[in-house]
C-alpha cells in the first residue's frame, strides 16, 4: 500500500532523515520505533506532505505522491493523527470531529460521525464539552477520532500513548487493534517501544534518519539489540 524509496529530508541544514526505505502492506500495523530525534515523526511528516522530501520517493496504492500537498493526501486516503493531539482546543467535540471530516460529501457526515462515537462512545459522553476541557486520554481519543472522520485507508499515528496513564495506554492499544481488525492500515510511532511492537505486524528502528533493522514484530522484541535500547532490558 504505502512505499518510502531513499527518502532524504532537511530541516534548513540539518538531514533529518537519510534514504529512509520502508514499506506497509494493507491491512498490517507497523511500528517505528527509536530515540527522540531518530526521525520517526519526520518520517510521517514525509508521507502526509507535512515537509518537503529532497530526495526519493513515496508511493501510496501504486501512485506516486512525495510533495502532494497535505489536503489532497488526505483525498486520497492517508490521515495522519500527530503527536501532541492538535485539537481545537476551543472547539466542542463535535465541531473537532466535523473539522476531520471537511472532506466528506455532507450526505455521508453523520454516518461517518456514529461510526467514530461507536469506536470511542466517551466522546458522545462529551459532545458538546470544549476539546481542551477533556482529560488527556479523552484528548487522544478525539484526535483519533478526527483522523478517522474522512474515512481513510492508512492511519498514521504519532505517540498516542504519550502523556496518558496506564489504563488510558491500554486503553488506546486495543482500539488501534481493533481498527486493524476493522480493515484499516497503520503506521504507527510509539515511545513504548514494548507495546507497539506487542500489537505491531513488523517494525522498523531508526536512528539518526536512517533504517537500521527491520522485520517481523516477534523476532524484534527477541532481538538482544532491541530488548536492551528500548525494551528496558
């Protein structure tokens, strides 16, 4: 479904990522994993039209798209959901979710919006209730929520875990294995390295803008390598 080819991007002089080639077959979770600044979220950047590539190629559904501008990704398919949540925080939950589906024919909307109210029933708990008047996991949960809203074929998620209590953590997981059950597509970053490759298909690690091991999840989680850099081993 989704191929990054020799990606290179800079941010001003610096090279954030480095020849960055991955790929995620439909249906799959697959996870990132590294240290903060190893490129992982400007590895989605890349995909979603966030920043410019200098280099390389992305191609999603067999049609080229590196440098396609973020609205027209999202035409296409590709949601990414980014780290720090990004709601509006002045918004209520239900113009939050109306915003993530701007895309939809309006005749589609408000099936669309029980959909994502199934998926994370607290937030029809709070529909009319100020984004930034959630607790953090409710935050996470509707900016989920808003990725999900223009039906895409490939989520991408940044840190969904980051900041939240462990309940809310688990929490989190199961609903992304369950969109993987659903049909959906992901590209998933996650610090906890532990639980991502736990729900994860395969797994790439990064460092320094560049691919350094790859396979399925189960081999990486065994891997001395792995276990001891982010495993906590």
């Amino acid at each position: 479904m989704l191929r990054l080819t020799d990606i290179r991007l800079f941010y001003g002089p610096i090279q954030a990522l480095k020849r960055v080639t991955l790929e995620v077959a439909a249906g799959e979770i697959v996870t990132l994993i590294g240290a903060n600044g190893a490129g992982k979220s400007s590895t989605l950047k890349a995909v979603s039209g966030m920043h410019a590539t200098s280099g390389g190629s992305i191609t999603f559904c067999g049609e080229r798209i590196d440098n396609l501008p973020p609205h027209e990704l999202v035409s296409r398919g590709i949601s990414h959901c980014p780290e720090g949540r990004r709601i509006f925080g002045d918004l209520s939950v239900r113009e939050n979710l109306l915003m993530g589906g701007y895309l939809l024919p309006k005749a589609e909307i408000p099936a669309q919006l029980d959909h994502v109210l199934a998926i994370f029933p607290r937030l029809g708990e709070r529909i009319g209730q100020a984004g930034g008047t959630l607790s953090g996991g409710e935050q996470q949960m509707l900016a989920i929520a808003r990725a999900l809203m223009c039906k895409p074929a490939l989520l991408m998620l940044d840190e969904p875990s980051l900041g939240l209590a462990p309940i809310m953590v688990e929490k989190i997981f199961e609903t992304i294995l369950d969109l993987k059950q659903s049909g959906l597509t992901v590209l998933l970053v996650e610090q906890n390295a532990s639980a991502a490759l736990e729900i994860s298909d395969r797994g790439y690690v990064l460092e320094v803008g560049c691919v350094t091991l790859t396979g399925n999840s189960a081999e990486l989680r065994s891997d001395s390598r792995i276990v001891q850099a982010y495993l906590g081993g």
